[in-house]
C-alpha cells in the first residue's frame, strides 16, 4: 500500500489571545504554539494502522515555510516512512484551491492507493482542499469519513452526516478520503521517538519543481482573498460573574434557586 | 434573467432546515439585483418537496432520477454541472453541511467556478460576493471577495441565518430530464447506518452539565459528573471528549451530535465551535465557566465565569449540595 497523507501546521488558538497583524488580514502569530491539524492527526494515524496492518509505505506532504517541520517529524516518528514539504515564496497568500494545485504539483508524480488528508484545517476551516486535489487528480473522493474498510479495488467507509447518523458508502480505489475527528486514537510520540526519526527523508520542494508557474499560486492563483480580518461584534454577551469564587458560586446558586432549578 | 440557485438539501423524505436558511438570504440578495430566485431539487419521487419548495420560492427545477434518491456526490455533480452550464446562475449556494463538504468542492473544480465555503453571510459589492467568514475557532472572522468570474458557489454554514418564511406563493415546478446516462460506478451508497441509542437520554434532561477539552484528563471527569449528580441533571460534552472515548456518543451535542434544550446548560471548559454552539443554543438558561475571557462559547451563554474550572465546580458543587440540604 502506497498511502499519501496531507497535513498542515496550525496555530493553537483554542486558549490563545488573539491579535490581528498589521496588514489587517492575519494574526499574529509569533507567539501562539504551531501543531499539527487535529484531523490531519487522525490522518496519520490511520495511514499507520493500514500500514501496519498491510505493509507499505506512508509519504506525508505539506505545504508551509520550515516551521513545519516539528509537523513533518512527528508524523515521521508516529510511523510514516517521508516526508516532503513544498515550501517557496510564491505560496504565500494560497487559498484552498491554489494550495490543492500546490499538492497536486508533486503528488501527480508519486505513486499512491489511497490520500488521506483531514476534513478540514482548524485554523481557516475551508473544508475543501482534499476534494479539489481529488478532482485534479481525476480520482472519487468521500469527506468526513469515520470508518475504512479497504477491499479489492474499492473501499467502503462510513461518512458521517448530521445528528449521528452515518452514510456507508462504497468508493473505487485509489481514492482520496478526508477523515473525521474519532476515527481511531492517534498516538503518543516521545522528543526520544521525535529525535530518532530524524533519519527518515525529509525533502524540499519549491515552485520550480513542481512546474508550476508564479500566478498559478498564491493570491492571484487563488479562488478568494482575504480583504479584511475582524474581531467579531458582539451580539450578545454572557454577564460575566465577579467577586471570587465563592461570591461567583452563591451568585449562581441564587440563580438557579429563583428559577427553581434547585 | 439570469438566476440564484438554492440548492434543496433532503434526507429521508425531508427537506433539511438548511435549505430555507438559503432561501431566505437568496431572497434578501435577489431583492437588491435583478436575479430570479430558483430552487434546486434533484432526487426520486420528491413531488411533495417540491411542492413544499414552490411555497416559497417563484421556481423549482426538479431532476427526477432513481440515482438521485439519496446523496452521491458524483451523481449529484454530474446533474448540476449540466444545469450550471446549460442556464449559467451567477450564484448557487449549498449548505455547509456534510451533504456540501462532500459535493461544492467537487462541482467547482469541475466548472471551474470559484468557490467560498462555510460562509456566514455573503453580500454583492460591485457584482461580486463578498463573503463573511469566521476562522481560528470563531474567534475572528474575515471578509473575503472572489475572483471575478460568471458563476459562483457559496456554501453557507447551516443555524446561522434565520428562516424566514412567505405566505404560499404557489411557484412554479419545471421537470427536467435527468443527464444522468448510468449509474455512477466509482461511488454508490450502499445504506444508513444508525449508531445504537445509548442509556442516557441527553434531550430529555432538564440539567445538563457539559463538559469539553477543558477538562484535559479522563481521570477528571469526576469533578463534573459530582456537579450533575447535585444538579440532579446529566453529563453531555463536546465533541474531543467522545473522540477520546472519556464518554459514549450519545453524549454529545451539537451538529454531529445531538441538539438539546434544558432548562441548565452548564458548559464546563467548552470554548463555543459553532458546530457545539448550533446543538444547544436553545436551552433556556446557558452558564459557561471558560478560563479565557475570549471564549465564543460566552457569546451563547447568559452568565459566564472566567476561571479555571478545576476551582469553580468543586467549589460550586458543594454550594449546591449545602443549598439543597437546607432548603430540605
Ligand atoms: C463536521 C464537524 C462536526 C462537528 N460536530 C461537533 C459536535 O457535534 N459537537 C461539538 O462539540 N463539536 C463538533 N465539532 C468540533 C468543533 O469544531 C470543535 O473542535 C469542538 O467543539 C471543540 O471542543 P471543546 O470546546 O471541548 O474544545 P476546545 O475548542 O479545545 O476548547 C477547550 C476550552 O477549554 C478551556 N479551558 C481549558 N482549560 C481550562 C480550565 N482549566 N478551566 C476552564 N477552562 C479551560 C479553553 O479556554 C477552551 O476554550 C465538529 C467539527 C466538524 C468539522
């Protein structure tokens, strides 16, 4: 099994305070942590586990500037074989569909069974790169995928729908399939196991090599652009309860009593 | 004139909420520009949906085919990229729901049409939508154009704009042959499947306390389920907590899980995903305890507490177990 796995490295936002930069269309990110994208982790995971059960080989590819690479080694040291990151000026500014003509650049040239990428980045949300890389790859695709079983030229995988149900589908092979949070429990990795897989290939690929030309990427190969990024307004506010942790305790007791909640 | 596709989405026989969220921002977009609002259904036997769709909206093109009947991405894109080319609409909106995630990405590779996903509100500036979207967590949100181009998709996140509905307009149905030649070979949908209903009742309870990726560690999930047994309500969580394993599946809410209205909704270390959000944003009192002041999740709250949840709910545990004992 040939199995390609998309990943990216996002900042941690979830407890992080929040600035917008000075262009007005990003954050700041110098002090935020950077990991890897909480579904790409199960991305990984899964590739590991097909691989570990049928041999093969796991290639991971992102695209981002060199920070990436504590991504591209953790997956490295989580079980995948290499890694290649496409790294160049002209990337800057991609939206989802120039980062999937990015990928598209250098997986056209590797062999694969199956892509598994995450269903989507935590960071922009976009939810797409993965089927627009299918569609330029001329192979099915099935998204938000909680369950893989592979079979003999197909596989079948249950996608998940609103309120807890479940579609099982069945889709031709090679296939590209965007996994869900919860597929399975992507594992630990030690600094120890971290620093071992150091040996593992990691290589750089830029603009050049992929044949792509400038405009094809970034802003002006991009589907949209970023005009302007805000602090939302505010709609409603909860009333924020004060005065330490007992006060703020009786407060909410009282509260429920008078609704008769107690 | 050219058209605004709304394209229906349906489950099992019924139209999903999503939908009339759709027709509704359609109708204020078409108010302002010279535009026909249509509907767009494509299934088998869906007379009666499209009859609830002409209520609403002036047309409804309905492709009629047995490969239709329930959601396959490929055969869903073959037919509106048929229709998308044959009467060139200058916007088709989709839902951001499972149904669009899996299909516009797809349909605008294909066409070649840019494409702006999960969009919580979009608008015409010059001809061209300008779309509103929330990133990092909804905790910023950015306006974005798109490349100038003669069609464009937009999904739009779903319980983000409110339905409205017309009085019956009686519109009108137009038959469309279907261009489907055979049946999609490289994907077919084989059944549902329903995960088993678990032995708690999340909807039923009028107290849920709710726990999320705050409480990082199974080995304090005690801390909260004290607070529930005093409360004498139920556990629910987000969705990290049922990816761990620390609770089953029939725990969670929000849009992949389940949708709850109690009378408490006490959100313990849960930072307000709009996917959580959309699953109890009804309940008639919300309580968020979030040590980030920045939180969305206070946002859809009534009361909040900016602290660190390890002190707070013991400490409030044992004020309401003193309240109940006196008040005995
Ligand atoms: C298609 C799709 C469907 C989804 N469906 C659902 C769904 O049905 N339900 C759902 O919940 N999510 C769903 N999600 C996931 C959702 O996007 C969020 O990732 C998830 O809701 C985050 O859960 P959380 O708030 O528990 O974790 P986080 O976002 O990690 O937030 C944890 C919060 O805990 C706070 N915290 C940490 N430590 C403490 C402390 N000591 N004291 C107090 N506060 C603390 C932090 O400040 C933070 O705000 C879905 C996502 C997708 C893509």
């Amino acid at each position: 099994m040939e199995i390609i796995v998309c990943v990216k490295h996002v900042p941690e936002t979830a407890e992080a305070e929040i600035a917008i930069d000075s262009s007005g269309k990003g954050i700041k990110t110098e002090d935020l942590v950077f990991d890897i994208n909480e579904w790409d982790d199960y991305a990984v995971e899964e590739a590991v586990l097909i691989k570990e059960k049928l041999g093969g080989r796991v290639t991971i590819v992102t695209v981002g500037s060199e920070d990436a690479d504590k991504t591209l080694r953790k997956c490295l040291a989580k079980g995948a074989d290499r890694a290649i990151r496409l790294t160049d000026k002209a990337f800057d500014g991609s939206d989802a569909y120039a980062t999937a003509k990015i990928l598209y650049g250098v997986i056209k040239d590797l062999p694969f069974d199956l892509i598994l990428t995450g269903t989507q980045a935590g960071d922009d949300g976009y939810a797409q790169v993965g089927v627009i890389l299918a569609g330029f790859l001329g192979i099915p695709h099935a998204t938000m995928v909680k369950k893989i079983e592979l079979m003999e030229g197909f596989t079948r995988v249950n996608r998940e729908l609103e309120g807890g149900l479940e579609q099982v589908m069945e889709v031709g092979t090679p296939a590209l399939l965007a996994v869900q949070t919860g597929i399975n429990e992507p594992r630990y990795v030690s600094i120890m196991g971290i620093r071992k897989a150091r040996q593992k290939e990691l290589k750089v690929l830029g603009l050049n090599d992929l044949g792509l030309k400038e405009e094809e990427v970034g802003e002006s190969g991009s589907w949209i652009t970023v005009e302007e990024m805000f602090i939302p307004p505010v709609e409603k506010e909860a009333e924020i309860l004060v005065g330490g942790l007992d006060a703020i305790s009786s407060k909410i007791v009282e509260t429920l009593r008078a609704r008769g909640l107690i | 004139m050219t058209e605004l596709f709304v394209l229906a989405e349906h489950r099992r026989g019924e139209l999903r909420d999503v939908t009339f969220e759709m027709l509704t921002k359609g109708r204020e977009l078409i108010a302002r520009a010279d535009v026909d609002l249509t509907a767009v259904l494509l299934g088998h036997n869906v007379k009666e949906l499209a009859i609830r769709l002409a209520d609403q909206v002036k047309k409804v093109l309905v492709v009629d085919d047995a490969r239709l009947k329930d959601f396959n991405e490929v055969a869903y894109q073959k037919v509106l990229t048929h229709l998308i080319s044959e009467r060139k609409p200058v916007l088709i909106l989709i839902g951001h729901t499972s149904f669009g995630i899996d299909l516009a990405p797809s349909l605008a590779t294909k066409l070649n049409v840019p494409l702006a996903t999960d969009c919580i509100d979009i608008n015409f500036e010059e001809k061209k939508p300008i779309v509103v979207r929330q990133v990092y967590g909804g905790k910023v949100n950015i306006k974005a154009s798109l490349r100038t181009s003669e069609s464009y998709i937009v999904t739009l996140r779903p319980a983000t704009i409110e339905a409205k509905e017309v009085k019956p307009i009686g519109g009108e149905i137009i038959e469309v042959a279907s261009p489907l030649k055979e049946e999609p070979t490289t994907k077919r949908f084989i059944e549902y499947f329903e995960p088993p209903a678990g032995e708690v009742d999340i909807t039923a309870a009028d107290v849920l306390v709710s726990v999320g990726r705050g409480i990082k560690d199974a080995d304090s999930m005690p801390i909260v389920e004290k607070l529930a047994e005093a409360l004498g309500g139920a556990v629910a969580c987000s969705r990290p907590i049922v990816d761990k394993g620390w609770l089953s599946a029939d725990r969670q809410v929000g849009t992949s899980g389940k949708t709850v209205k109690p009378k408490l909704y006490l959100a313990v270390g849960i930072s307000g995903a709009f996917q959580h959000v959309s699953g109890m944003k009804n309940s008639e009192l919300v309580i968020a305890i979030n040590r980030d002041a920045k939180a969305p999740i206070f946002r859809a709250a009534d009361f909040g507490v900016v602290e660190d949840l390890f002190k707070v709910v013991p400490i409030l545990t044992d004020r309401v177990l003193q309240e109940k004992k006196s008040s005995k």
